[in-house]
C-alpha cells in the first residue's frame, strides 16, 4: 500500500505531520497559522488523532470526517474492528460536517456496506476506504447541495466504539470459545495481533497469533486424543499447513502463521518443526505462570461437562 504522505508529495504538495506530546494541544510541525486561510476545505479520514481546532476554524469551507460507520452507530476510533467483535451483518460509511474534530456532526453523505462473514479488519478497512473515497469525491462535488439536505445525528441513538487496550487482545482459553476468538482475530488482524501465552523451559513467551482459520466441520480430526485434552493444546502433523487447537466449546481452529514476541513470523510447519516435539503435549495459556513452577492443570468453568474430569489424564504439558 500507498501512504498518503506519499501520494502528497508525488504530486508536489507540502506534508504536515500532527504531533502531540502529554498534556498539550496537538500540533503540527512546519505549520504557519496563516496558511488555514489558503485552505478552501479539509478532509479527515482514519485519524485517530485529534485535529487542531485553529486548523479546522481557519479554512473557508470547513472541515469533513470520513468515518466507517452508519453513524451515530460506533463513534470514536475503531468502529470497524468493533462492528466485526459484535459480527455486524452491514457497516457502512459516512460523510460529516466536522466542526469540532469530532464525528458528531452533520451526516452529508452515507452509504451501507454489507460485511462478509469471514472479513478481517485489514479486508474491511480496504473495502470501506474505497467505499469512502468515491462517496467523498460525490460528496465534494455536490457540497452545497448535500449541505443543505444534511441531517443531525440522533444523539440517543448513539454507541461507541472504544480505545482497545493490550488485554483486549489475549485469547482466553478457559471462557472463549472457537467462535469468539475467530472473531476476536477477524476483528484485529491488520491492526494489532491477539495473543496468548506459551511457556518454552522456564520462559513465558507472548506468542502473536498472525494467521488463523475455522476449519470445515467435516474435516477429520488430527489425532482420536483430540478432545480429550483442554482447550489451547497444539495438535499437529509435521507436513501439515496448521496447527489444530481444541477450544472450551468443543469446536477447534487452526493456527496457519505465528510468531513470538522478539522473533520472525513462522508458518506453521516452520513453528512445528523448529518447537515442538510432542504432539499434544503442549497448551497454550492465558496467564504466564511463576518461573520453575510448574503448569497449572485446566480450569474448567462452573457448569462445563468436563468440570470434574481428573485432569491428571488430560494435562501433560511439557516444557522443553
């Protein structure tokens, strides 16, 4: 892909960056003040920065957002990834006044996007972008027109879409089934990858999940033991292109590319071949564990079938 700074100066235009340091208003570097006054408009789109208000005040026609979503449905900074965490059938884009650096202003323009059942973040943000981009350029050549049929935002029909934190990202093993975490990473994959734990020795490495599928149902099981083993336990077969994991619900997913923390990506024949030795012998975690202790046997959640199976025969991690 193409950054817009790029584009920006391909074509000859001077680039500003925002910058904002702790407890300041944003700024932005080679800025003069009296440069907003040759501006007849401004465009914001996929910023999560705040644009400064002497930028947006001085320019003749104002300022418009680009925004991915049918608004006021998931203001704030990551409505795509929120639309796919909550399986949203149909997002959308939308063209507003942005009057205050927000995106609750004026809605001139919007379109629906229907959103396919396995998108990513990454698929989702590129469709919407190109969706965006033409429903802008409609919308710039009809300004006045869509200004005087825009709308106001029915501010009691508003959700939000909030500022994801590290948490957000790990995989729980005990409570999140199949499902959820095939959503969890549709939602963040080209964003921030979600992660888990896996011990090596003594060593608790964050292990990155880049590459993830949920297999056809149909499709034969790894190994017969394969549910007799809690959830997060990696299955394999040395020439396969994924490693098989047994979820809490009884469903499975399959890792096709990772990487730990530190280290290169690694499909999953290469993760195999140069970490694992027994198969089924290792299982991911939700929480490092305390260095020479060993793993913890699986928890099962109040209720689950397997709540009062000995896990003495199911737990045989190993550390190597």
């Amino acid at each position: 892909t193409t950054s817009v700074s790029d584009v920006a100066s391909s074509a000859g235009l001077r680039v500003r960056y925002i910058s904002q340091a702790p407890g300041r208003p944003p700024q932005i570097s080679f800025f003069d003040q009296h440069d907003a006054f040759k501006f007849d408009i401004a465009v914001i789109a996929m910023s999560l920065r705040q644009v400064p208000m002497n930028l947006i005040k001085g320019i003749r026609l104002g300022a418009l957002k680009v925004h991915e979503s049918l608004l006021p449905k998931y203001r704030g900074p990551t409505p795509m990834q929120t639309a796919i965490l909550n399986n949203e059938e149909v997002t959308g884009v939308s063209i507003v006044e942005c009057r205050d650096g927000r995106d609750e202003g004026r809605i001139l323009a919007q379109v629906p996007y229907t959103v396919p059942s396995d998108t990513t973040y990454k698929d989702l943000s590129l469709a919407l972008g190109h969706l965006g981009s033409r429903l802008l350029v409609k919308t710039l050549q009809n300004l006045e027109y869509t200004r005087k049929l825009a709308v106001q935002q029915d501010d009691s029909q508003a959700t939000y879409s909030p500022v994801y934190k590290t948490e957000d990202f790990k995989i729980v093993w005990e409570t999140m089934g199949a499902k959820e975490i095939y959503r969890k990473y549709r939602a963040f994959h080209g964003f921030v990858p979600i992660h888990t734990i896996w011990r090596r020795k003594d060593i608790m490495n964050v292990l990155l999940i880049k590459g993830m599928t949920m297999p056809n149902p149909k499709l034969p099981l790894m190994t017969e033991d394969f549910y007799n083993r809690p959830p997060g336990t990696m299955f394999f077969m040395r020439k396969s292109p994924y490693i098989e994991v047994p979820c809490i619900d009884g469903d499975r997913l399959h890792l096709t590319l990772l990487r730990v923390v530190g280290r290169t990506d690694k499909t999953a024949q290469q993760f195999v071949n140069g970490y694992l030795r027994l198969n089924g012998g290792l299982r991911m975690l939700t929480n490092p564990v305390e260095r020479k202790k060993p793993t913890p046997k699986f928890v099962y959640p109040p209720g689950h079938p397997k709540e009062n199976v000995d896990q003495e025969c199911l737990d045989d991690d190993v550390g190597f």
